[in-house]
C-alpha cells in the first residue's frame, strides 16, 4: 500500500463525500497532510459559515492513524526553488502554494493527489490528477 500527499481540493472533496476519491483513498495505507495544505483547508473553513463544525470535522479527520501531518523541510525549500526556477524558464507557472505542495511531495518521496491539472508542469513529480473539478 502507497502513501498520498492530498491537495486541499481533494480534502474538500473527501469531506463531501465524493465517491471516487473515497474510492482512492480506500487503496492507500497513509495520507499525508502538508502544513500549506492545512492553512489552505483551515483557511477555507475560516471563511464559512460553519467554522466550528468544521474544524471539529478537521481534527477528528488528523487523529485518525492513518494520517500524517508533516512538516515542511529545508530539503522542501530547496525544491520549491528549482520548480519555481523551472516553471519560470518554461513560463508555465502555477500557484505557489502549490509549489510548495510539489516540492513536499518530492521531499517526502510520495504521490500527490489533486484536481489540478497544472502540476503536470512539475518535471519529476509523481502526481494523479483527478478529474470532476476545473482549476
């Protein structure tokens, strides 16, 4: 069984119980949260009108065993540099927070999952893009 770092999309879509990424994540031994991923997420949830159900949802959803939540690295750091630099050189850039996303996953040598079709822009990220949602 595979270890995924989840982009916020796909949390989001978890939480609405949507069947194809229960389906995917049923195959999986470990999720893996990145702190950029928690901002976006508890951010979002900031912003609702049901904050405090919510964030009881969230922290219920880390306690489980199988979810990691990890901390950014120097290494990460590092990589968010060169994919900044190779987005720039090619002139396909994409958000930052999600370049820091790419760059833990290639840190933490672990699959991204997310709805965005512009981590194919990555060169070397190991990502599945999931299709239903426009970026």
């Amino acid at each position: 069984m595979k270890s995924l770092l989840l982009d916020a999309n796909v949390l989001s879509e978890l939480f609405r119980a949507n069947p194809e990424v229960q389906a995917r994540l049923r195959k999986v031994s470990r999720i893996v949260i990145s702190p950029v991923v928690e901002g976006e997420i508890v951010g979002g949830f900031r912003a609702g009108s049901r904050t405090e159900k919510n964030l009881e949802i969230w922290s219920r959803f880390l306690s489980e065993p199988f979810v990691d939540r990890v901390p950014l690295g120097s290494e990460s750091a590092d990589r968010y540099a060169r994919i900044w630099a190779q987005l720039r050189s090619k002139g396909t850039p994409i958000p930052s927070n999600d370049m820091w996303i790419a760059a833990q996953a290639g840190e933490l040598g672990v699959e991204l999952l997310s709805f965005d079709h512009h981590f194919q822009h990555v060169d070397g990220l190991v990502w599945t893009h999931l299709q239903g949602l426009t970026d």
